[in-house]
C-alpha cells in the first residue's frame, strides 16, 4: 500500500477524530433533491409534448437542470425544508430561462450535438460559446454537455492522456492519416479489377523501389524445383513435386504464376487454405480446428473458397448465425465453434481477437485510452472500443469446472430486448463514462438493417475495407511469415508507407475481385519475393560477422528481400527458446573474446561424458538486439514504467499486446523475468520487449 | 429517512433503475442505498480534500448520478467502489471547473489505500483503532497533534507552545503520525 494515500487517509481521519464534522445525514437532502429532478423531469416532458414555439424541443429533451443544485444550496444554507412542487416550479422557471437564453444565443441557435467544440461541450473550456442562461444548470449540465457531444469527453482531461502508442521508436511517418480509411472504401468502391499479372508486376515494383531506396539487395532466386517444393509445402502441405504433380495433374514444368494458378484450384488447396485462414481467424492452435465443431467450419471454409464465394461474406454468415443450443444447421454449429474460440477468456480478449484476426487492428491499446497510432482511426477512440463490447453483450464463454469444456451462450435476444445495455469505462485519468451498443462510426445498431446486435458487427466487419487488409495481411503472413505491414505502428519501422501503399492495392484488388481468397493466393505466391532463396549463416560466420552485417542481414529480413530462415536450431522461433537462448548467449566466452566481433558470445560449459558439444545459435533478431536496446525502446519502457494508472501485469500487456501474433504465454514471464532480473522492473521488461519482437519477427518453421 | 412522496418515488425509480446485464442481480433500493453508503461516500471526498460543504454537495451529486443512470447491484463491496468512482470524478471535474489542482493523481493507488483503512465500514473501525492509538502516544505527541489538526496552528506555534525547535516540532509530529500509522495498519488488518 503507498503511504503517502494512507498519510492521506490518516490526516482527514486523525481531524475528524479531533476536530469534526463528522459526517452529516444527507438523506432528506438528498431525497428532496432527487424528487425535485423528477418533477422537474415531468414538467420537461410536458412542455416538449406542448411544443411551446419558443423553446427548443431539442434542449427540453435533456435530462433535467438546474434542481439539484437548487435543492443543494438551500437546503445546505438552510434546514428549512422545501416541499417537492415549489421545487419543481423553480427547476421549471430555470430550465424555461435557460432554454429562452439557449435559443437567442446567436452561436448556439443551431444543434447542441454538434461536432466537437460545439456548445454543448464548453462546461470546461473557456466560455465565449457558452449562452449565459445555462449557468444555471451547474453540475448537471455537464453530463447533458457529455451527452449531447460525446467527442468532447476526451477533452475533459487532456494534460493527462496517456500516448503510450505513440513509440518513440518509430521514425517513420504514421502510415495512417485521419481520413486514409475513408479514402481507402471509396477506392474499393470503385477500383477496376486488374489482370492477375498487372497485380503481380506492381508488387514486384513497389518491392524493387524499396529494396533500392533502402539499400540491400534481394538474394535471389530459387532454382524451380525448390521453388515448386516451396509453393506445394506452403500451399497443399505436399512435400514431393513428383507424386503432387501427378496425383493432382499438374504439369510440374509450368512457370511459377501458371503452377500456382493450377494449384490453387484443386480442392486440396481449397481445404489447405481453409485450414490456414480458420486457424488465422480463430485459433492459434491448428489442432484446435480438430474438434468437431473445428471440422465443420473448415469444410464450410473449404466449400466457400473453393466455390469462389466472397470470403468476408462467408466470415459474416457465420458471425451471425444462430446460436442457440438447439440448432443444429452446419452453419449454426460453425458459428458455435467460432464464438467459443473468439469469447473464450473475456469480453476483452474477444475484442483484441476480433480486431487482430478481423481488423488489422491492436484494440488492446483502446481498453484504456485512444490510441493515436491505431491502423485505423475509426478505431482508435476508447469509445469504440466500448461501443463494441456493449454490441457483444451477452455473448459469453465460460469453462465448465467439471469437464472443462467450454459453454457458450447467447442472451443477446433477452439483454437487448427493451434497450440496449450502457457498459462503463475509465479515462486515463480514471473519470467513468458510459458506452452503449454502436457499430463503429457512432450508429446505434437497431438503426441497422441487422437483426441482431451481432449481426450488426458481422456486417459492418465484413464490409469494412479493414477486414479485407486483415485478410490480405493474414494471407502474406501466411506465404511470407511474416504481415506485410504490422498492425502496430512503430515496431517495425522499414518503408511503412510503401508497404502500406502495397497493402492498401492489393486490399483493393481483393475486393473488386469479389474477395475471393485464391486470387489472392495465386498473387502473392506469383511474386518474385515468395521466389527468393533462402540465405543460410554458417556457425563460423554467426561468430566472426559484425554487427554490421547483421544489421544488414536483419534489414533485408524485415524488407521481405530475404526469406527468414536465420534462426537455427531445434525451437530457434520459439519464445521460451529465445529467452532461453538469450540467457545462455549473454555471458563471454574466454576463449571466444578475441574474435573480431561484438557479437554476444555463448556460455560453452563444458558436455559430460559421452556428449557432443551442441552449440545453437540464436536468431538474428537476437544477435542485432543483444544487450543494447535502442533508446528509443528504452525511453519507451521509461514511459511506461511511468504510467502510474497502469499495474505491473497492465504494463506487462502493453508490451505484449504490441504483437498479436504472440499468445499470451509472456504474460506468464514476467515474474521470472522480475527474478532474472533482481527486481529491476526496467530491465524486466526491455527483456519481454525483446523476447516479443523476437518472437513476432520468427516465422512459424 | 422520512417516508414521504419522495421516497416512495424514489424506491419506484428504484426498480426501473435497476438494469438487466445479463448476470446476477440485486434490485437496487436507492433509499437503502443512500442510507448505507452516504458516510463513506462524504468521507471518502473528504480524504479526497474536499471542504465539508463540498464534501456534502459532491454526496448529494453522486447519488443523483446514480439514480439517473441504469445501475446494477452486485454487491456492497462493487456497490461502493462504484459510488467512490462516481465521487472522484464528480471531484476532478469540480476541481478543474474551480480551476483548482486535483488532491491525487493517482487513483488507483488512492482507492487501494482508502479500501484498507476504510473500504468496508466506512471508517469506523479506522476511526476507533484511531482513537485508541492516538491515548498510546506521549503527551506532548497528542498535544502536537491536536494543536496541528484542532487549532490548524502553524509549526511555528505549535513549536513556541511545547518549548521545542520548529525542526523538533517537524521531527515529533512526523514521529507520532508514523506511529499511528502503523499502530492502526496493525488493528484494521
């Protein structure tokens, strides 16, 4: 407990012991106060019912003025009680004074709820806008402030809001401008669909631009057998040319677009794909997809993509399905088996589920606080945020204790029946505002042509030009291990807007190309980076190279002109192994020191008898990072270390969160790291940051 | 509380106050509400550092904010953090309207300490070990202290008064809060 509250806390209470007052009965006061609201409420009603011409039926439809503080100050100054209706008459002649003063106000004449800096949202902002008569309402006119402007709630307490987002690591320029989402659907609207090869050939390009502009070369192409290998291995999971060639009839002399394209149609591709894309949407466990449930929806996938069907939309029919226990339609049973994965540990876990996996968004930040570097900027409002989780009221996973299995259920139908559900949030600076149920953008869902609150979601998801970058994003993950832009901004700094620009073209292409999934697989899997050979690092050159060459190495990684293959070893892309390899790799070797390099040198202790000296070497990622965090990741750190809102374990997913693709296994590192690290919070967590981004740069093997 | 027309409004809003969320619920009575958490509500502002008077007006809002909105019961304990966030806003944004500083910057942490010392009784139990650790200090310790928090008098006084330097008096007022701190720390908990 810190002291210095608990001091607080012992100063008031040691001078209400000495000195008083102690504290009073409130509750006629309170009582006569709520009454006179009530009444005040009814006259309200009544006076919009009347259409009065000169009271603005907008301003009467608020919640009521000036009563409680007129109840306040009386009854405070004065034990002289007021009945209930001279109360009411006061409230009225106030809130008739104030809405005359309201209307002939010349800047205020137009909507209350206009955007933000309109007058309804001066209760803490300099008063120029704000009509006189309104000083009337006092506390309660800041809720109807609030109310009548949402977007001014964040302006409540603007020296205090977090940016913790906002890495100071990241000198790129954002890849994301304010009005770039908007752009980018109207794009989609009306872009034409190019020809397969003209999609390939500007890939090609804008790679070629950027491998020159940032000075590393690509290393070049496979010879065509590997490269058939390659693409039957990341596309069927066949592993021999010759039997997948004859068993599928495919001519295993056709150049790279025409194999790909002749793959990509047999089912095996179809279902292959749909393993991968049911796995990238829902799980991180592929054998999870094994369940029963897990194989009806891979075949429901594998039907849809192999039927050319519009993926997104396929994605939306099983976001709204049934799901009531009692359906047993296969698409119900899929819809069943997705929500059991998404909602599985709590609403928020969902929401960073549906924003990674559906949006190419890290919603995790927003829980607590807009996020200025969100991918999406639709997104990046805490509101938002909020919104959706009160959308998905009612939809929840809980483990059964006996068996473990997990329950699903649905209340959606009861919970949403008479109004929508309001859910609570905090402000950085822990102030309590309230959410209801809105798709993104600020439109109430029974305002939607949905059913259902869900199915409101569903649609807006599906149609959203973010769910065709996730899918495009997920699908070059998928060929290339890594996304093509990640969906935190900063981490990763190299050539963010040319990436982002290809990103947003083929987004483009997959939609006007009616969101099929194969196309975009025929693409990326025609280009001349999925072609590139593999670099392979010697044991001697891992000891002798310097830092140089691996930063170098690790910059023509992250630009895509070298497949990642750099980590060796058994488990070299695993997190327990990296951390395991780092500390192992963080001592000197005596009779290593000498070498020509500053590499961290491995701890060689000496096999036992009978054992082989089995030395693995860690991943470029480490070997660039080893023991020198930049200093923008320590400032970053600092900054987070200083944010005194946020708990250790807050701390520890912030710094998780940074990554999606890394479950949450770190989250259960952070107190072995704690001990690693004698208790230095500091060190703790540059070293998750590390093992993370390690992690996250590793492609699966 | 009197049961006039107010209060059988109120326990009428009561009902429709109380919302459905989904999970378990107890029907809010809002004059039992008042009844039970106005204490720790007004002291917990006063914690805060809100004047007396204001202490009483931020109570009163509080529970019109409540009363105003859909609010579920899940318990005392949920019940009242929820009251004491309502109150720390309903602070903030006095302060900041009053252009006055905020008391704490941190929340959270304040809201911990308040739950040790004061989280389930309102403070009764803290005032009482209070009361009994404050007889275990010396004399010239308890005088100190009531010149300090009865009289506000200043160090200089209090130094004159008990025939100490101002540093001395510094020195034994920190002393003896110290000491109740901790002689309280170990009744409550």
């Amino acid at each position: 407990m810190s002291k210095e509250y608990s001091d607080q806390i012992l100063d008031y209470l040691t001078a209400e012991m000495l000195n008083g007052p102690s504290p009073p009965d409130l509750s006629e006061r309170i009582e006569a106060a709520w009454a006179a609201e009530k009444d005040a409420q009814s006259t309200a009603k009544v006076a919009t019912n009347t259409q009065l011409p000169y009271v603005d039926a907008a301003l009467l439809s608020q919640p009521p003025v000036a009563p409680p503080v007129q109840a306040r100050k009386k009854s405070f100054q004065s034990t002289e009680k007021r009945s209930p209706w001279i109360a009411a008459l006061t409230a009225s002649a106030a809130l008739l004074v104030a809405a005359i003063a309201w209307t002939a106000w010349p800047e205020n004449g137009n909507d209350v709820a206009e955007g933000e800096g309109g007058g309804g949202a001066t209760q803490f902002e300099s008063g120029p806008k704000q009509p006189p008569g309104t000083n009337l309402a006092g506390a309660s006119n800041t809720k109807k402030a609030r109310a009548a402007n949402p977007g001014s709630r964040q302006k409540q307490s603007p020296k205090k809001e977090l940016n913790l987002d906002s890495l100071p690591f990241d000198t790129s320029p954002s890849g994301i401008q304010p009005e770039r989402e908007t752009q980018l659907a109207i794009n989609q609207e009306i872009a034409e669909p190019l020809e397969a090869s003209a999609i390939v050939g500007s890939v090609n390009q804008h790679f070629a631009e950027i491998w020159a502009a940032i000075g590393v070369q690509a290393s070049g192409r496979l010879a065509e057998p590997l490269l058939k290998n390659k693409i039957l291995l990341n596309l069927i999971g066949a592993e021999s040319l010759t039997e997948t060639s004859e068993s599928l009839e495919i001519d295993p002399d056709l150049q790279q677009a025409a194999f790909v394209q002749q793959l990509m149609e047999t089912p095996e591709a179809a279902s292959f794909l749909a393993k991968k894309l049911a796995s990238a949407l829902v799980v991180r466990n592929p054998r999870e997809l094994e369940e029963a449930d897990g194989t009806v929806f891979t075949k429901l996938a594998s039907e849809a993509i192999s039927g050319g069907q519009d993926w997104n939309k396929f994605v939306q029919s099983v976001l709204e399905a049934d799901l009531s226990t009692e359906s047993k339609l296969p698409l119900d049973v899929a819809a069943k088996f997705v929500y059991r994965k998404l909602a599985v540990g709590d609403k928020h876990r969902m929401m960073n589920r549906l924003g990674s996996n559906l949006l190419n968004t890290n919603s995790s930040c927003v829980r607590c606080h807009d996020n200025k570097s969100s991918t999406s900027p639709t997104l990046a409002k805490q509101e938002s945020y909020w919104s959706i989780v009160a959308l998905l009221n009612g939809v929840q996973v809980r483990r059964n204790a006996d068996d473990g299995s997990l329950k699903l259920t649905d209340k959606q139908n009861e919970i949403f029946a008479n109004k929508s559900p309001v859910v609570y949030y905090t402000l950085p600076d822990g102030q309590v505002l309230s959410a209801t149920a809105k798709i993104p953008g600020g439109v109430d869902w029974d305002k939607t042509e949905a059913g259902s609150p869900r199915a409101a979601l569903a649609a807006w998801v599906a149609d959203s030009p973010l769910m065709d970058q996730a899918v495009v994003n997920q699908t070059w993950k998928l060929l290339f291990g890594r996304h093509l832009v990640p969906q935190v901004q900063g981490i990763d700094v190299v050539a963010i807007p040319q990436r982002q620009a290809v990103l947003d073209m083929l987004a483009t292409q997959y939609r006007a190309h009616g969101r099929d999934v194969r196309s975009l697989v025929t693409w990326l899997a025609s280009t001349d980076l999925y072609a590139q050979a593999t670099v392979s690092v010697s044991r001697q050159q891992w000891l002798e190279e310097t830092d140089q060459a691996f930063e170098k190495l690790q910059l023509a990684e992250i630009a895509f002109a070298v497949p990642l293959s750099l980590g060796v070893g058994r488990d070299a892309n695993s997190l327990a192994s990296s951390l395991d390899m780092m500390n192992r790799f963080s001592g000197s070797s005596p009779t290593l020191a000498d070498l020509p390099t500053t590499l961290a040198q491995p701890n060689i202790e000496k096999p036992g008898k009978g054992k082989e000296l089995v030395l693995e070497m860690p991943s470029v990622g480490f070997v660039v990072h080893r023991n020198r965090p930049t200093a923008a990741e320590r400032t970053f750190v600092d900054k987070l270390l200083g944010a005194s809102e946020l708990s250790w374990a807050e701390k520890v997913d912030h710094v998780v969160s940074l990554f999606p693709e890394v479950n949450g296994r770190p989250r259960d590192l952070d107190t072995k790291l704690l001990e690693y690290h004698d208790g230095n919070a500091k060190e703790a967590l540059l070293t998750l940051l590390w093992a993370v981004k390690n992690n996250a740069a590793s492609p699966p093997k | 509380m009197a049961t006039n027309g107010g209060v059988s409004k109120m326990e009428e809003d009561s009902k429709t106050a109380a919302s459905s969320s989904g999970g378990e619920q107890v029907e809010l009575d809002l004059t039992e509400l008042v009844a039970r958490h106005q204490v720790a509500v007004w002291r917990y502002l006063r914690a805060l550092g809100a004047e007396p008077a204001l202490a009483d007006d931020l109570t009163q809002d509080t529970f019109l904010e409540i009363m105003r909105k859909p609010f579920t019961q899940y318990g005392d304990a949920a019940t009242a953090s929820y009251l004491r966030r309502v109150a720390h806003n309903l602070f903030i944004s006095r302060r900041r309207r009053d252009v006055r500083m905020t008391v704490t910057e941190h929340a959270e942490k304040f809201e911990s300490a308040w739950v040790r010392w004061a989280g389930f009784d309102s403070g009764n139990a803290a005032l009482d070990a209070l009361t009994d650790c404050f007889e275990r200090l010396t004399e010239r310790a308890r005088l100190a202290l009531r010149l300090r928090f009865s009289g506000e008098s200043t160090r200089e006084t209090i130094a004159g008064e008990l025939g100490i330097t101002e540093h001395g008096a510094k020195n034994l007022m920190q002393r003896a809060k110290a000491q109740l701190r901790d002689c309280v720390e170990r009744k409550i908990t």
